[in-house]
C-alpha cells in the first residue's frame, strides 16, 4: 500500500512539471506584458525627469 501511495504522488509531481494549462500560459503571457509595460514607463520617467533636468 505504501509503494502505491508513493508511486501516486512521484506521478502526480512528475505531472505538475509540465508547461502548464491554458490558464497558467495565458498568465505567463499577461505577467510578461505588464513587465515589458513597466519597463517603458521607466524609460518614459527617465527621459521626463532628462528633460526636466536640462539635458
């Protein structure tokens, strides 16, 4: 019975390694959009606060 019960959860964790669902690659997706979002507004700030500055 223990043999069972560890053979389960090794196949259930071998499983889990996987690229993922749908759900789970849709938000890979929106968390690298939002990431490359934030990475503009920072080079928009850098080049307010330039021009602010004088440069």
């Amino acid at each position: 019975m223990k043999t069972l019960l560890v053979l389960l959860v090794c196949g259930v964790a071998v499983s889990c390694s996987g690229p993922g669902g749908p759900a789970q690659r849709a938000g890979a997706a929106v968390d690298g959009a939002i990431y490359k979002v934030g990475e503009g507004i920072s080079k928009v700030g850098n080049k307010i606060e330039g021009a602010a500055a004088g440069e």
